[in-house]
C-alpha cells in the first residue's frame, strides 16, 4: 500500500497535460483528488473516469484561478467533501507567445495573471486549510526553466515562472513551522496540447530529436516527480526544485561541436 493511500489532492490545471497526468498519478498512488479546470469540462470527466480506474474518489471543480475567491471556494469545498486537505499541485498556467513590445497586454496580463497570481492563490488557500488542520502537508509548483532561461517572444511567461519560483522557495521557509514542505518542478520541454498551441506536429517531432536526450518529455514523467516529492518518504525535501527536463538546461551545445563561451 502507498504511503499516500487516503491522502487528499488537489491540482490545478487538471483536465489536461501536465495536470492531468499529475492528478492520475496521485490518484495511482492512493490519492483522491480534487481536479481543477477552466473549461474542457469533458476533459475533466475523463479525468475522473481515470481516478476512479484506481479505485479513488475524484472532486470536478470548476474555476478560474486567476479568481482569488474562486479559488477560496474552491479549496472550502473541496476540505467540506474530504474533511482535510494533504496535497496541492499548483499547476494551471497561460501563455502568448509574442514580442514584449509588440504584444496584446490583454494576453500578457492574463498570463502573468493565470501563471503567477493563479499560483499564489491556490498556494495560499492550501496552506490556510492545512495550517488549520495542524497535520502539515505537501505543496509542488510546477514551475519552468523559464524562470532562469530568458526565453525570447516569452516575457510574461518568464517573469510569472521566475516569481513563482521565489514564491514556493520563501513559502517554504515561512511554512517550516507547521511541517508543510514546498517544492518546485521544473519540466522541459513536454509535449503537451499547450504545446502545440505554439507549434505543428511536425515542429513538435523535429524539435524534440534536436534535444539533448533526443525527443520531448512526456507528462507522466513529470507526474512521476510530484509523487516523489509528495511521498512522506520525501520528508527531508523542502524549498527544493527538481529538473526533469532531459538535459536541455545543460550546455548541451558544446556536446555538438560549438565553441565554448569565454
């Protein structure tokens, strides 16, 4: 039996993606899990087909994050169906794609808006509900090497993904105290729909073989991190970030015959 069998999840961003292998994952491990979404509401039915294949209840909760009482909501219903709140997954990100000088502010704000103020409320009403319950709890933002890579036409991005990093690693510190441990992932590039928002499949395929492991991350190895880090096993692990990115924030350039940077 997993020791996160009875545990109680919530992840944002869960109808697809990133989220919704994270959510499956839990749920393979024993947790029942509040499943976050925008729309796709057909998605997140399939989500919770899926949790329910491992034996575990799912909670469909509609919401946009970027909405703080929506988020508050959110988190009051899901400890008055479950009694208590173990796990969150702050997941749920946007992103345009577009020089900063040229861009729509309507999409920049709504990217720095989802990205990092969806993060932060959700990382707040998750930890006031595990503070109240005294027992401590476990928190991952999926955060991005977007947060240390100024990754061009990707400005509000990069600065939601750089915030969130600091926020999840000054959470951790201020959270010590009540034995709630806080932990970063950073994905590379995972071929996922919000991917192919910004490329066609086969941009998708080229790209991944030009990687330093040679093809895109899947979801599911990300899902694989969170439920390590989730784990009571993993008790030692806080204000930690753990890459699963195959190499692509390493110099892999110079593995390829350029010239190394003086």
């Amino acid at each position: 039996m997993s020791k996160l069998t009875g545990k109680i999840a919530l992840v944002t961003g869960a109808s697809r993606g990133i989220g919704r292998a994270v959510a499956v994952g839990l749920a393979e491990a024993g947790c029942d899990v509040v499943v976050n979404y925008r729309s796709g509401a057909a998605e997140a039915e399939e989500v919770s087909r899926e949790i329910a294949r491992h034996g575990r209840r799912a909670l469909l909760k509609a919401c946009d994050v970027s909405d703080q009482a929506a988020v508050d909501q959110m988190v009051d219903d899901a400890v008055r169906q479950f009694g208590r709140l173990d796990i969150a997954v702050t997941n749920a990100c946007y992103s345009d794609r577009e020089l900063f000088h040229e861009a729509n502010l309507d999409g920049f704000r709504r990217t720095v808006d989802v990205t990092m103020w969806g993060a932060f409320y959700a990382l707040r009403a998750a930890t006031r509900a595990m503070i109240e319950r005294g027992e401590g709890g476990s928190i991952v933002v999926i955060s991005s090497p977007h947060a240390y890579v100024a990754v061009p036409r990707a400005m509000a991005y990069n600065m939601s993904k750089a915030a969130i990093d600091q926020m999840a690693r000054t959470a951790a510190i201020e959270l010590v105290d009540h034995r709630i441990r806080v932990n970063m992932v950073h994905p590379g590039w995972i071929d996922t729909p919000g991917e192919r928002k910004f490329a066609s499949e086969d941009a998708i395929q080229r790209g991944g073989a030009k990687l330093p492991w040679k093809r895109m991350g899947r979801p599911e190895e990300i899902a694989r991190g969170v439920v390590f880090l989730c784990d009571p096993a993993s008790d030692y692990i806080t204000g930690s970030s753990l890459a699963i990115d195959g190499g692509i924030t390493l110099p892999w350039w110079a593995n390829r015959g350029s010239a190394v940077p003086d």
